[in-house]
C-alpha cells in the first residue's frame, strides 16, 4: 500500500513541477507564434484523424453503432465547432453526446 502512495506523491510531485514551470514561462511566451500555430494545427489533426476513424474503422462497442448514426454524430460536432467559434471542446462533447443519444435506444432494446 504505501507504494502505491509513493506513486502518487511522485505522479503529482512531477505533475505539479510542469504546470510550475508553465506559469513561469507563460508569460514569455507569444501565443501567436509559428510554433503555437504549428502545435494547434497537430492538435486538430490529430482529433480530427481519430474522429474518422471512428467514423470509418470502429472497434469495440462502435461495431454496434449504426454508420449514419456516426456520420450524424460527426456533422453535429463540425456545426458546433463552427457555431461556437472553432471551439473544439464544444465541437468533440457535442458530438460525442450526439452519438451516446442515438445509440442509447439500441441498448435497451434486446437483441
């Protein structure tokens, strides 16, 4: 047991260490850089690669989901992105919300 508690000392020791060193740097920092442009273009391809792939190759519990329930759920994460401002947070738990809405009947259901 305690070194489990060790572990987590050390995770939050070292967590807490780079959010330290990132409010020290903040401020040097100019956010429209070209480094801050590339990091954000990553970001959203990532996202954007992992979204098709669930929409395309799902695994695991999406095999059940229908595909125009997942297309559904894609087009309604892309309007939020577009409605509220290119806010991807909104855009990906709209869209996942979406989709746990539309395949929440199918679980009830018996099969």
């Amino acid at each position: 047991m305690s070194e489990l508690w060790l572990l987590v000392i050390v995770c939050s020791v070292t967590t807490y260490l780079w959010r330290a060193l990132g409010v020290l740097l903040s401020g040097r920092i100019r956010t429209d850089s070209d480094i801050f442009n590339w990091a954000a273009c990553v970001a959203y391809a990532m996202v954007s690669g992992l979204i098709m792939r669930i929409v395309v190759m799902p695994t695991g519990v999406l095999t059940s989901s229908l595909l125009s329930h997942r297309l559904l759920a894609c087009a309604v994460g892309l309007a939020v992105f577009y409605l509220f401002r290119r806010n991807l947070f909104a855009a990906v738990c709209m869209g996942s919300a979406t989709l746990t809405a539309l395949n929440y009947p199918r679980l009830l259901l018996p099969s």
